[in-house]
C-alpha cells in the first residue's frame, strides 16, 4: 500500500461516455485512494483486484469539471490498466537494472 495518495496520469480516453474529442486527449491526475482484492465492477461481474481512484483535474489539485460527476470516486482495474497508467507515469519504478 505505498502508492495510496499517490497521483497516477489517467488518459481522458479511459472515461466511456459524453466526452469532447479534446477532453479525450487530455491527461488528467488520479489519485490512488484504496485497493480492493475482490471489487466487483457489476452485479454479474466477478470479483477483482482494483484501486479506487480521485480523478483530481489536469493540474492534480481538484476536478474541473461542472457538474454533480465532479471528483467521484472509480475503480480501475488491476493489473491492467492501472499498471499501464501507473508506469507511463512513474517509468523508473518499472525498469530492471
């Protein structure tokens, strides 16, 4: 657990739903909050590994957006994507010496 509170670049893309192309291909700064073993992302899903995260706006210090979906809390999965997005961001933590 020692990434908690740590800010993780989530790629707009990754949000399904009304978007605008440049929003889409913005990166935004997610913070990690917690980790679930056994998450279920829906009522016939089964369970699986995930960080709950804060999307927290393009700069890292609050949503920009205007509207009651503003900073809510989601899950992503782990390994994947989170990985992905967690060593775009942190690349040095991923490399074997």
């Amino acid at each position: 657990m020692d990434h908690l509170s740590k800010q993780i670049n989530v790629p707009g893309s990754f949000w399904q739903g009304r978007m605008l192309a440049e929003e889409r291909d913005k990166v935004y700064k997610c913070t990690i909050v917690d980790f679930s073993l056994a998450h279920k992302f829906g009522p016939d899903s089964s369970p699986r590994m995930a960080f709950k995260m804060q999307e927290m706006g393009i700069e890292g210090t609050g949503s920009h957006e205007q509207s009651d979906l503003a900073s809510i809390m989601y899950w992503i999965e782990f390994p994947l994507p989170f990985l992905r997005f967690f060593y775009d961001t942190f690349p040095a933590v991923g490399k074997v010496s």
